[in-house]
C-alpha cells in the first residue's frame, strides 16, 4: 500500500480495470432479480456541471448499492442530442449541428469515465443517431395509420424578417431574437399525436405510482385537469347556431345573467361582419399570448356581440359577450357567466356594468361589491330548486338539463393533445411525404428512416432542409409521381419519451424493441430533475402506455420509483455562467480526485434538498478520505495479515462488555444504512462510514492497550472486530467512493473483489445484547415509550407498537395512514379519521 494517497492513479487504475473486466457490462440474466437504474440522459453541451455531477451519482450510488445486494443492475448512458442549442452554435462558430453534436459527446463520455460511472457503454446511443430515431419514425407511422396522429392549425412564433418560425424560447419581449422583427402569430397546420385518449389512464394509474414524490403527481393531476361538469344547451334568438358551455357549477345555472365567448369562436365570427368594433376586437385578440396561465391574469376586457341567448329554463333573453378570457380550446369556448358566484365573471360584470343575481345563500351576507363569493351552499332565487345543497342541486339541475336535451353530463381534462411539429432542422424527419394526388402518405415501412442530412450549410435562421431539393423532392411511395417530404422535425421530448426502453437492445437492428426490453422495463429507479415533473414524465409514461399497446412492453408504468434531485447552489442562487458563479468539476477532480467530489456531493445535503456548494466542504470530503487511506496504510500490516490467515470463530458474547459495544456500535451504524439505502436518504450513509473511521480508532486504542504479542492478530477480539469494521465500512463507501475503497480492499488482501461481494449483513445478536427504549409518537405528538428486542425489524416493531394499551388509545377508531420509523429512536403513527 502506498503512503500517500495518490488519487489520480487510484482512480484511472480502477476505471481501467472496471473497464478490462466489463463488470456494469449487464446480461438478461434471468436467475438474477433485474435492477434498472436510470438518470436523465444528458444534452450534450460538452461539460459536465456540478448539477451533473450530483444527478450522476446519486444514480451511481444507487446501482453500486444494488448490485452489491446482488441484484442484474442495468445503468445505461446515452445522449439526448438533438435540440436547438446545437443549431445555435452552428450559426455561432459556423460549424454543422452533428458536427458540434458528437465533439461534445466525446466529451462529455471522457468526463463521466474520469468520475468512475458505472455504466454499461455497450449500450450507449444518441438519438441523432439514424438507427435510433428511425424506430421513432416507425413508430409514428403506426400511430398515424391506428388514427391516433392528426393534423391540424396551430399558432406558431413567425419572424417576418428572418422567415421562421421562432420556438418560445427565441422571442424575446416579443422580437425574434436575431432579427428583432416584432413577431408574428401565425397558424399553420402541425402534427398532433392524440394524448388525450390516453388521459383517463394518466390520471388513474397516477394512484399506483408509491414510489413517486406526492409533488410530482399532484402537478401531473393538474396538467392533466379532469373536471366533472355539464353541457350546457343555450339556444340563440333569431340564430341557427347554438351556444354551449361547460361548466362545473350548474347549481349556479339560476344566477346566469349573459354568456361569455372566445373572441375566435364562431357566433362571434358571425356577429363581426356586420359590427367593426368587435371585428377589430377579434383582431387584437388574435395578438395576444394564449397560453391559460396568461389568460388568467390578463386584463378583463370584452364588446358586446348584440346576439342574444335563451336561458334553457327561465327563457330570459341574456347577452353574449365575447371576451378576451375565454379560452377557445377548453371546453367549448363558452361559459355562462355568473357574477355573483365566478371572480372571473364578477370582475367583468363590474366593468362592463352587467347585472349580477345572487343564488348561492351565504353566511353571515356576503358583500357582494368586495367580490363574487365562490363556496358551495344552499340555492337560493332558483325557483324549484330552492333550498337544495351544492350535490342535491348539481343532480336536480343537470336531471331538469338531460330531460329536456339541454345539457349533459360531461368530463373535461385541461390536457391538450401533444403537437410534435417543429419547424427546426436539427431533429428527427417527420416520416411524411405530400402527393398532389395522393394526399398526406406516411413514409412505408421499408423506406425508414428518413435521415436528416448532417453535411449542410448552417448559417442563417431558416432549417437548411428547406433548401435542400435533394431532401425534399421524392417520389410519392403510393402512385411515383412527384412528391415532397415533410421538413418539419420532431419535437425533441418524442426522443426522451421512450430512450429508456431502447437501452434494453440498442443493437436490435429489425425492430424497435425486442424482448429485453420485457425484461428489464420498467426503470426500477429513475433520478432527474423536478423541472422534468410534467412534460417529460407525462409523454414518458404516455408513450410507455402506446408500446404496451403495440406490444412491445408488458406493464403500464415506466418508472416504478422516482427519485428527482435538488438543485447545487452556491452563495444560495443557482449556479450559471452569468453570474459568474460556476464551479468547473473537471478542476477539482484533478484537485481532490472523482471520489472526493461524489462523496461531497451525497454527503452535503439529502438528495431530494438543495445542496449548498462550499469549498470547504469539499476540503472536508477530501480529508476523509485521507484520513481512511492513512489509518489503513498504518494498520495495513495487521490487517493484512489477518486477512490472510486462517481465522478461528469467535463467540461474541463471551467477550468483555467494552468490546460487545464497539461491535454493537458497528451494527447500529449498518442497521441505519440499510434503512437510509432503502429510502434514498444517502447523506446520512456518508455520516455512517464517518462513525465507522471513529470507532475504528476506537477499536484501535483499545487493541494497542490490550495487546497480547503472545496471541496471533486472528485471534485477538479486538483485531479481528477491527478488521470486521473496516471490511463493513468499504462495502459501504464502495457505492459513494468506489476508486478508493476498491484500492483499500485490495491492498488490505480483503477477500475476492470488491465489486463482486454482497452487501455487509447484519449480525442481529450484536444487536440484541439487549432491549432498546423507542419513543412512539402518534400524529408527532409523543404518546409512549415502549421496550423493543435490540435488532426486531420494522415491521415487528410497528406491530408491538400498533398493539400497545397507551398507544391505543389515540389511535382508536382511527385509521392508521403512516408509519414512520427511525431505528433506534421513534415510531410516528400517522392517524386520520
Ligand atoms: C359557471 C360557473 C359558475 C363556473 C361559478 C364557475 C363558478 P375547470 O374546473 O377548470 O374545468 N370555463 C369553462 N370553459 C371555459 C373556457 N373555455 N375559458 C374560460 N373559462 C371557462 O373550470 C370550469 C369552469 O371554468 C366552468 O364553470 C366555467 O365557469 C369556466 F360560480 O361555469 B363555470
Ligand atoms: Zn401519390
């Protein structure tokens, strides 16, 4: 063993050994439980941050961990390549987007090696790449031809000056960003891939998910939106057409007093031709951002439409407005408006000067100049309906509606359906051909993929593919005449939507997926960032859905667990190049060495917290480990020696007390770790390897006073507790720290390979020396202290506590929600009624 710690050729040591030996290679080994652990791929930026380097190795951490509890472990790299910044760079430094693509793959590969990833390389792809991206083209073409792909306008971002399309992200304070051109809405006709019909599934199959944060499949509930309402059937004086809205209050539908319609909807389209100022209202609208977040808070602002529509049960006459509020593709782009009830409608009426009836009774009276009181309550001013509750008067409203064909009962989901057309070069070709003949015509089968042409001039704004006849000019695959392909591209989350189930069998060359995909789907652990929590979670789990439906999969559920990270700050804000506050992962590597940086980003902060960067932690992770590598090289020769004799069992119990402690010490520590591994909490294993070292010097005093020259280490209690401790912690620094725990083990003569050795196991009577004192809280509120066997399990702990007389009586005719245990200290009882 070398002195000093040298941890740049430990760890190229390691990594090249790793490497020769293959040992993340993963094999569908079927005797084996599967172990798919996966981060979100990367965009190839070219440089790893220290973002990177946390997201990275948590799911590193993860992976090492399992395959020491001996599980098939899969961790896959590849890279999410297509995308804008690489066509921005290609106008910058003039150099084609694949080209500026694979140079900073390579780099980046280069960064994860040097921090010791465990990742199975054979199976690494970009999604660039033909033999990728041309399955998703397949793919599409299935969808397309089962009906569940449309086309249909959509309003883009037009720069007038540059002639493109501009994403969101390239207009700024509404120019496009190069030209400075004020920007354009513009509808033009995109490809839609139908969601929605998969909406009902989303929501419900969001119950089964446990393993998911709460927050992340609130916010899914959300997008997705289901609200339960009615139709409702208002006919038009003197007018074919009829106004429908949806609403999610009928019980109100006695205090409607005008109606509400998006400026684009057709009875305003109509009532325009003859009225120029709702004409030119019409045309503001057009202007405006739609998004629901901005129409939510935009100023209320509307023109009479003169039209007038027939209240389906009292047959008063009520004015219909178009306004600016309205959303046209939610619902029906209607709503009956109800002052007294809506804050929207109140707002509105208040300006606009319309009358507001009140139906809702409130109590103590509600002042209706302050605003519109929303709860539920008895009715009021309904005529029959007087007197009901929100349920009884929702039924009785909606039964009068569907009796007389005015209304029916309906769902609404906020979803929309998924456009993936994207007026951009660098992407996957939309499989598509135009024949004046033969109309809109999917690629065949055979013809697959469309490659997208990497050699081109990138210079200005416009996709290169639109000067390319080379590209576009074909011959329609159904009659051979003239045709033209589709120079729309995909929107880059169809490639992060299903990348995961490719890593399977990236090699398969005559499908998409094969049955390993079966077999190691669906992802066991999956990390990334909350910023992820909707869209790409959401397309990731529709499409995992549409697989299983082609038959490619076999569960519904992509990702069983999901662990989503916090952010890495420093001086408490984000770290970015603008602020000048970034911290280049490659310098302190070459510093501190790979294991000093992943120790320091596990150890700093729970995963799913923020984590504060600081140098000194850094120092602090470095001189750990040091200290780990100087207490082994001190004590290498005992325990070398030990590790190479013949070792007589030991009877524990006949021990002194002083060394029972130090053993039981030990197993506290590893019954912690393995509860922290379970549920992710990998700060607090770093904590436990630091204990370990401590008690380890612990250990060694007490050898060094009790030192028998006349007995061989292997049978001293104190020496071979210290070897047990040491050979303890490395297995639980090995998914943390791997380079130099691996070095130690080996120097240190431990047996066998690190890597190949199971996860250490519990010595349960080194725990039950004797009975531990839990404090038992029910609700946080502490209700007990009760006496369990050092070393029960959880779920025998739980069942004592559950079963104990002082306990019981909080819990009592209550229903028992949660059980929080922390080892050795507290149960928490979660009760609800
Ligand atoms: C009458 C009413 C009375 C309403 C009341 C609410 C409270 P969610 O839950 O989001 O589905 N609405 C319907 N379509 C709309 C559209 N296209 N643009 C803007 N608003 C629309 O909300 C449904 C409610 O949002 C509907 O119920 C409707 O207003 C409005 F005291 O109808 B309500
Ligand atoms: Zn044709």
């Amino acid at each position: 063993m070398q002195e000093q710690y040298d941890f740049n050729t430990i760890e190229l040591t390691m990594q090249q050994h790793w490497q020769d030996k293959k040992i993340f290679k993963a094999n569908e080994d079927l005797s084996k439980e599967k172990f798919y652990c996966l981060s979100m791929f990367p965009y190839p930026s070219g440089h790893l941050h220290v973002g990177h380097v946390r997201n990275y190795t948590l799911s590193d951490v993860i992976a090492r961990y399992q395959r020491l509890k001996g599980k098939n472990v899969l961790q896959p790299m590849g890279w999410d390549a297509f995308g804008l910044p690489a066509e921005n760079a290609a106008i910058k430094h003039n150099v084609p987007p694949a080209e500026w693509t694979y140079q900073n793959i390579d780099l980046m590969r280069e960064q994860f090696k040097r921090l010791g990833m465990g990742y199975d390389w054979s199976r690494e792809f970009a999604t660039c790449d033909p033999d990728f991206y041309r399955w998703e083209q397949w793919l599409f073409v299935k969808l397309y031809e089962q009906g569940l792909v449309y086309k249909k306008n959509a309003v883009v971002n037009w720069d007038p000056v540059d002639q493109t399309v501009l994403a969101n992200e390239q207009v700024i304070d509404g120019r496009g960003w190069r030209s400075g051109a004020l920007v354009e809405r513009r509808e033009i006709p995109q490809f839609f891939i139908k969601i929605t019909d998969y909406a009902d599934e989303l929501l419900e199959d969001l119950d089964k998910l446990d393993g998911w944060p709460e927050q992340v499949k609130t916010m899914q509930r959300n997008w997705i939106g289901r609200s339960e309402g009615v139709q409702v059937k208002f006919t038009v004086e003197n007018n074919p057409l009829v106004a429908e809205v949806f609403t999610t209050r009928p019980d109100t539908l006695l205090g409607v007093s005008y109606l509400a319609i998006a400026p684009q909807h057709p009875l305003a389209l109509q009532a325009a031709e003859h009225n120029p100022e709702l004409k030119q209202f019409i045309a503001e609208c057009r202007n405006i951002e739609v998004s629901e977040a901005a129409l939510a808070t935009i100023d209320k602002k509307g023109v009479d439409t003169g039209l007038k529509a027939i209240h389906p049960i009292t047959g008063d006459l009520l004015p219909i407005w178009a306004a600016n509020f309205v959303v046209a593709d939610y619902g029906s782009g209607a709503i009956m408006s109800v002052p007294a009830h809506d804050q929207r409608d109140w707002e509105f009426a208040e300006q606009y000067d319309l009358p507001r009836k009140v139906v809702i009774q409130s109590e103590p009276e509600w002042d209706y100049s302050n605003g519109a009181f929303k709860e539920h309550g008895s009715l009021i001013n309904s005529g029959d309906f007087n007197g009901l509750g929100f349920s009884a008067a929702f039924d009785a409203i909606t039964n009068a509606l569907t009796n007389t064909s005015k209304g029916e009962r309906k769902i609404n989901y906020r979803l929309r359906d998924w456009g993936v057309s994207r007026q951009r070069y660098w992407g996957t070709p939309i499989p598509i051909i135009y024949c004046d003949d033969c109309g809109t015509v999917p690629v065949p089968e055979q013809d697959l993929p469309v490659i997208l042409p990497e050699k081109v001039d990138f210079t200005g704004a416009q996709s290169p593919l639109k000067m390319m006849p080379s590209f576009y000019n074909v011959d329609c695959p159904t009659c051979g005449k003239a045709a033209t392909r589709e120079i729309d591209t995909f929107d880059t989350f169809m490639e992060s939507s299903w990348y995961f189930t490719r890593f399977a069998c990236n090699d398969q060359n005559n499908s998409m997926l094969d049955d390993r995909a079966k077999y190691w789907t669906p992802v066991d652990q999956y990390i990334g960032g909350i910023e992820h929590a909707i869209l790409h979670l959401l397309y990731a789990r529709f499409f995992f859905k549409v697989l299983r439906d082609q038959g490619l999969v076999n569960t519904s559920e992509p990702f069983t667990r999901l662990l989503t990270q916090g952010m890495v700050l420093k001086d408490g804000s984000k770290m970015s190049k603008s602020k000048g506050n970034t911290v280049n992962p490659k310098e302190l590597i070459e510093r501190y060495g790979a294991d000093t940086l992943r120790l320091f980003s596990i150890f700093t902060a729970p995963p799913e917290q923020s984590l504060e960067w600081s140098d000194t932690g850094v120092e602090g992770a470095h001189r750990y480990l040091k200290r780990l590598w100087t207490f082994c090289f001190k004590h290498q020769e005992a325990i070398k020696t030990i590790n190479s004799s013949e070792r007589p069992y030991i009877e524990w119990k006949e021990q002194n007390a002083e060394l029972q402690q130090f053993r039981r010490q030990l197993y506290l520590v590893l019954q912690q770790a393995n509860h922290d591994m379970e549920r992710l909490q990998l700060n607090t294993i770093v904590s436990g390897c630091m204990k370990l070292l401590n008690l380890m010097n612990d250990v060694s005093a007490y050898n060094t006073a009790h030192h028998d020259n006349n007995i061989p280490f292997a049978s001293q209690p104190g020496m071979r507790l210290l070897n047990k401790i040491l050979v303890v912690l490395l297995r639980m620094l090995w998914p943390i720290a791997p380079h130099i725990s691996e070095q130690i083990w080996r120097d240190l003569k431990c047996e066998g390979e690190l890597h190949n050795i199971h996860w250490p196991k519990l010595a349960s009577d080194a725990l039950a020396v004797e009975n531990m004192e839990l404090i038992v809280q029910v609700n946080g509120k502490m209700r007990a202290k009760i006496q369990v066997a050092n070393g029960s399990d959880e779920e025998s702990i739980i069942n004592d506590v559950l079963q104990d007389e002082n306990v019981m009586r909080f819990t009592d005719g209550k229903t028992v929600r949660k059980t929080i245990y922390v080892p050795n200290k507290l149960v928490n009882i979660v009760v609800g009624s």
